[in-house]
C-alpha cells in the first residue's frame, strides 16, 4: 500500500509543472465526499442491457460510414 511518505517522495522527483498537476488533482480527490452530494455530482452509470431494443430505427451504420461523417463535419467546422 502507498503512503504519504512514497507519494511524497515520488513528489520530489517531479518537474515543477507536473508537480502542479499533481497537486491540483489531490484537491480534486480531497474534494470527493462519499456523502450524497457526491452521489450527486457523480451519477452511478450502468451498462444498457444487450436485450433492450435498439433506440436507433435506421439502417445499420457501418464503421466506414460513421468515419466519413466525423470526416466531413470535422471539415465544416474547420
């Protein structure tokens, strides 16, 4: 198990611009409550069962066909 004495030492070791990435994601864990605010702010995701109809009512999308779409809207937003 890690401790603060590794984490801190581990720390040292890194350039200033990552330690402040560090530091900001520790405020970012320190913000995390585990009462229902956070229950909240982080909604619990489930995966669709695989027997549930398809919302979709089209054809089938071939892989090919949803690339060229991202393709020709990437360019019209360029």
């Amino acid at each position: 198990m890690t401790d603060v004495a590794q984490i801190a030492r581990k720390a040292n070791q890194l350039d200033p611009d990552r330690v402040a990435i560090l530091s900001e994601f520790v405020d970012f864990l320190l913000t995390i409550d585990s009462g229902p605010e956070a229950e909240q702010a982080f909604p619990v995701t489930r995966i669709e069962d695989p027997e549930m109809p398809a919302v979709h009512q089209g054809m089938p999308l071939s892989l090919e066909t949803v690339r060229e779409a991202v393709d020709w809207e990437t360019g019209e937003h360029r």
